[in-house]
C-alpha cells in the first residue's frame, strides 16, 4: 500500500505532482453520471450550443472531484480531505485539457493540516482557483 | 440596499423575501454504497484504496470509505428530479423560478465550498437541509446583469450528526444577446449627382446596370453626357445592359489606399456587351486571375453609404 505523507515532509511552497485530464464528450457525461448530474448541458451538444455554449462541460462536482484527486494522491491513503473552497473561471470544456497545479500554502504540525492552493487550467485560461485543506490523519473521535 | 438598477422593482421585495429562508429535510435515494464509489472512481479515473472495496481493509480506516467530494452526489435528486418518500417536497432552489420568471435564465456555477466531518462509509444514510443564505444586489457581469445567489447545504447521517455542508454560489443572469460587430466600415467616395448622371446611381440602387442611349439615333454612350457624340442630339433615353461583358483593361490600386476598399483593389475597364464601355471596381477578385479579353459579369453591391457599386467578377467557367 502507498506510504502516506508524514508531516514533517511537508514545506510551505512545496509543489504537489501535477496532472493532466483530457476532456472529452464521453468523459464530460461520464463523470456527469457519476455525480448523478442529468443536466443537459454536459450531455446535450444541441442545447448546450443553444445556450451559447461551444460544446458540453464539466459539472462542479467533478471539477472538485479531480481537485480532491490531486491532493489525496499526494497525501496518500491516510489522509482526511478537510475543505474545500472553488472559484469557477473558464468552462471546462470537452475537446480541450484540464491542467491541475498544486502547493503547499501553510502548515499546522500541531493539527497535522495542510492548505493547498490549486489551479486548474485548460487552453482558455483559468477554469478553476482552489484552496484545500487536508489533514495526513483522520481525526480519531469518529 | 438595491442597487439603482433593480430599484423600485415590486419583485425585488419578493427575491429578497427567499433570503434567511430555510427547508425541511431530504434524503438521499441511495445510503452510501460501493457500487456508486467504485463508478464514481472510474469515472474520476482516481485509484486510491480506502475507496476500493479490495483494498480498503488495510487501510487505516479499516474499511471502504467514499470519497470527500461524494457528498452532494448522495443527495442529488436524479433524473426524474424527485425525491425519496419522507422527503421535504418544497423546491429548496424556488427563489430560482422569480429570478427566472425576470428573465434571469442564464445561470452559472461561480463559487463551491464544502468542508467534511468525517469520511462516509458504505450504509452511511445521508440527509440534507437547504437555506438561501444571501441574495447580492443585481450586478453587471460579463454574462450580463444578474443575481449572485448562496444556497447553504447542511447534510446529516442516520443518527442526524452533521456529516458536513456545502455553499453554493449561482449566478442567475440575463443573457445578453451578442452583437456582431462588424468593423465600421467608412462609405466609398460618394458620386456627385448631375441631371446626366442620376440615373445611372438610381439604376444601381434598383438592381440596374443602365446606359444612356441618344433617342435620336440610338447610339449608346457612357459615361454619360448631355449629347450624343454621334449626331449632337440632346435628346436621351436609357437600355437596362445585361451586365455581361469583357475584360477590356485593367489597374491594380494599391496606393493611395481608400478604407472603403481592400487592397490590392483591382479596377477595371469592362466593355459591355452593348459595345460601351464602363469603368468599375473589381472587389473580391485575386488579381492575379484576371486576364484582358476574360468574360465579366456585374453584381450590383451595397456598401456603406447611400449608393451602390457595379462590380464586376469573372464568369465561373462551366
């Protein structure tokens, strides 16, 4: 099983291994199903370019989900994800390719938490802006 | 404090009037579950074992757990949007329906946030409470002029212990429609209209190539004069011209430069088939395709301005 990350292997400004989704129709609608998200625009290619679309998009749920990818696969399997903050930018769009980037903002040894500021990019520019907090262990009271 | 925009509105009261409003409980159609986790990884195409059945035992939570950002999922109403039995049927979202019966159709996602108590786990029944948080003034956006609404989203485990929660933030927007802005274009030099002249402008604007012609002898002429060159009549009368012609000579303007024109600008000398001939603009054509003697034929083009032009294009072979 991976190893998870210990604390005091963690710096402020450390940068998380990046990753890159492509995004196309098929994946658009997929991870829309997943998330139980039947709205037309990440599945209808007629009324979503009606609504002044180009094509389908992600929904948020999975925007976050990939978000929580790249922090839980950095933090390994021990690991509580804590929060998560998103600001939408540009869509997200099936043809084009989300670039996740993460690092490191602040630390508490204390509370083992850590603040991750992320950006997702795609060829349009920023489509997401986020700041997670997660802590190496699951807090004991559960 | 409204905005001017949205001042005075009776309806306005009525949007805020959603605001601090807070709805009964729902519960999710599916208690947590492996099934939904695993499509749900394989869609994110995210492997990580606490959430693989097979794997998560040796985990340090002993068990599957779901992911962090699961937890809306569990409560989404689906396709048939409804909801289980024993659920709070009032629409959480109806502050949405005044925005849109306003003409706010657009809608967009701007802001999530969610925070978790602890990691769900397969059997986990999960309810949710919903409350409009806050309405902003109307404001301009890119979008167009609209509402920015949070939706607070409390959720709960079978022993009703908060399991975590979630803001929303939607923008509900009038969508403004997009105007093709062509680049202004400046009209070509306009002609200066004589008693010789005017009917061969006015004939452009009805669709008409027209040529003077003396109603004495019937000589043709252009451009047109106050008297036939062949037998000095002042007496004249005009023929509509087919508009088929040759290419009897030509120039390639390339300065000075008129806006009204792209360049290189070829201009030609086009005898008609009626025998005159007519100097006229030759737009859209690459110059390098013309050749003197080649078959022309006119197409009458509004521009910028008041009059048109006749210009002339090589008749497509075949």
């Amino acid at each position: 099983m991976t190893k998870s990350l210990h604390i005091s292997d963690v710096r402020a400004g450390q940068e998380l291994p990046s990753f890159k989704v492509p995004v196309t129709i098929t994946s658009v609608m997929a991870t829309a199903l997943a998330t139980r998200d039947y709205q037309p625009v990440h599945h209808d290619l007629e009324k979503v370019k009606s609504l002044g679309n180009e094509t389908v998009f992600t929904n948020t749920h999975t925007t976050a989900a990939y978000l929580e990818k790249l922090v839980m696969q950095w933090a390994g399997p021990d690991a509580f994800l804590k929060s998560l903050k998103l600001r939408l930018g540009v869509p997200n769009y099936a043809g084009d390719e989300l670039t996740l980037k993460g690092k490191v903002t602040s630390l508490d040894p204390l509370t083992q938490r850590v603040t991750i500021a992320i950006v997702g990019s795609n060829s349009r520019g920023d489509h997401v802006i986020a700041e997670l907090v997660v802590e190496l262990r699951e807090p004991a009271n559960v | 404090m409204e905005s001017a925009v949205s001042d005075g509105k009776a309806w306005i009261a009525e949007l805020r009037s959603y605001v601090g409003r807070r709805y009964g409980v729902i519960h999710a159609w599916d208690a947590v579950n492996a099934s939904m986790i695993r499509q749900w990884c394989e869609a994110m195409d995210f492997d990580f074992a606490p959430f693989a059945a097979d794997t998560a035992a040796d985990s340090v939570h002993g068990g599957m757990v779901a992911p962090a950002t699961m937890l809306p999922v569990w409560l989404m109403p689906g396709l048939r949007n409804t909801r289980p039995p024993g659920s709070d049927l009032t629409n959480p979202r109806e502050v949405m329906t005044v925005l849109e019966r306003e003409g706010y159709i657009g809608i967009l996602g701007t802001n999530c946030e969610q925070e978790y108590e602890r990691y769900l786990r397969p059997g986990d029944k999960i309810s949710t409470t919903h409350m409009v948080e806050a309405i902003s003034d109307e404001k301009q956006t890119k979008f167009g002029p609209g509402f920015f609404i949070t939706f607070l989203q409390e959720f709960f485990d079978q022993h009703n212990a908060p399991v975590g929660r979630m803001r929303l933030r939607i923008l509900r927007f009038k969508p403004q429609p997009k105007v093709e802005q062509k680049p202004l274009r400046p009209s070509p030099p306009q002609p200066a209209l004589s008693q010789d002249t005017a009917f061969f402008w006015e004939g452009l604007q009805a669709g008409k190539l027209l040529i003077q012609r003396c109603a004495a002898c019937h000589t043709l002429r252009h451009p047109p004069g106050p008297a036939c060159t062949s037998c000095h009549s002042l007496e004249w009368d005009t023929v509509q011209a087919s508009g088929r012609g040759k290419l009897f000579s030509f120039v390639v303007m390339h300065h000075p430069q008129h806006p009204a024109f792209d360049y290189p600008h070829p201009v030609g000398l086009i005898e008609l088939e009626e025998g005159v001939r007519l100097v006229a603009p030759l737009a859209g054509t690459d110059p390098d395709v013309l050749e003197i003697g080649m078959a022309m034929e006119v197409v009458i083009e509004a521009v910028e301005g008041e009059h048109r032009l006749p210009n002339f294009r090589p008749v497509k072979k075949g």
